[in-house]
C-alpha cells in the first residue's frame, strides 16, 4: 500500500513539473534517486491540497469576472516553486494581478511558464516593508513558515503581512500545528510505534532552537 502511494505521489510530481516547467530528467522513467528541494516543494503542495481540498479559502470572496481596471490583487510570501500561486492562476480570473514572493529566485518557474499576470519577486519578508507593497493587495497568503518563525512569535512577519493588505482584505495563513501531532492505529493489528518514533524524533529537532507554540495560538495572534 504504501509503495503506491509513493508511485501515486511520484506520478503527481512528475506530472507538476512538465505542466510547469521543471520537469527532472531523473524523475521520468522512474529511475531511482533522492527528491530535489524541488520535488519537495511540489510533494508538500499536492499533500496541502489533498488536506485542505481548497487553495484559497472559500470564505475568501475572490471575484470570478473582475476587471482589470478593479486591481483585485493576490500575493503569495515565501513562494518557493511558486506551486500555490501557479495553480491558481488555472482558476482564476486572468484579470486577477498575481504576485508572488520569496527570500530567492533560485526556485521561481521559468519566466516563460508565467502568464501575464503574473509577477515574481525577491522579498524577506522578516526585514521592513518596503512602501510600494503597502496596501497593495486583497488576499495575502503565507504557508509553512513554522521552521523559520524564531523567539515563538511571528512578530514583524505578521506585521508585514498586515500592511500588505488592502483595507478590508484577507490574510490566510496554512501552518501545520506539529505540538499536536499523534500517531492513531487503523487497528489493534497495525503497530504504531515506527510512527511514534518519527513523531518524536521530529519534535526533539524542533524542541532544539523552535517553540512552535504560537501555532496554535495564530488566530488569536492575528486579531
């Protein structure tokens, strides 16, 4: 069972790439090797997909028909591969001003497998905001930065994520909780210990130099 669900989510992946342009030689044909930080990146979004079953939230009241002349604008922090922003644009309106950002451009898309509007920047999103993103957008999406939050606060990250909203705009935060993660048996015949492990051994490393508990405490947090 689980060897097919490697080869499902490896057929997913490798399906991603040649849709987006970074399609890994090693991967077609199924010749053996270790993930690149870019298969990863697209591993963990189709798993975000396959949790959540949504991009942006559908509370979100993202317009299916605006304008141009409207600006309705989405930005996307610390894109990656820009997996979350790229598949949206499949699904929104070409209307929609796309933006995404990240500390690097050493896993932004070819340019060519961008549309129009679209646009991919350089930002650290933990040092001051600079002015022209102020105000600038209607959704302002940040997922899985839960490793890089340092002190148990997001601090001048939230801070940044607010005043790039527009006036009456949405801030959607994905971020796994991982001080509530268990490991739970199918049955009294499947042994859970091999799961247990991994667990544990994942919270003595986040235990080292991360408190995640302002996870659980975010929505409060973004009051």
């Amino acid at each position: 069972m689980g060897e097919n669900i490697v080869r499902r989510i490896i057929c997913s992946v490798e399906d991603f790439e040649i849709r987006h342009g970074s399609c890994s030689p090693d991967l077609i044909g199924g010749s053996c090797r270790l993930f690149t930080d870019l298969d990863k990146l697209h591993i963990q979004h189709l798993l975000w997909n396959i949790r959540l079953g949504w991009l942006p939230h559908p509370s979100i009241l993202v317009p299916k028909a605006p304008q141009k002349e409207d600006k309705f604008s989405i930005a996307d922090v610390g894109i990656g591969s820009a997996d979350w922003l790229l598949e949206l644009s499949q699904i929104v309106s070409p209307n929609l001003q796309l933006h995404g950002f990240d500390i690097s451009k050493e896993l932004f898309p070819a340019k060519e497998y961008l549309l129009s509007n679209m646009k991919l920047e350089i930002l650290d999103a933990f040092e001051t905001l600079p002015e022209y993103l102020k105000g600038n957008f209607d959704v302002v999406h940040i997922r899985a930065f839960i490793i890089v939050v340092k002190g148990g606060h997001p601090g001048v990250l939230l801070d940044n994520l607010i005043a790039m909203q527009k006036p009456g705009g949405y801030l959607q935060w994905d971020e796994m909780d991982s001080a509530s993660f268990s490991a739970h048996s199918p049955n009294e015949f499947t042994p859970k210990v091999d799961m247990e492990l991994v667990i544990d051994r994942f919270q003595d490393i986040c235990k080292s130099d991360l408190d995640f508990g302002w996870v659980s405490n975010l929505a409060e947090i973004c009051m």
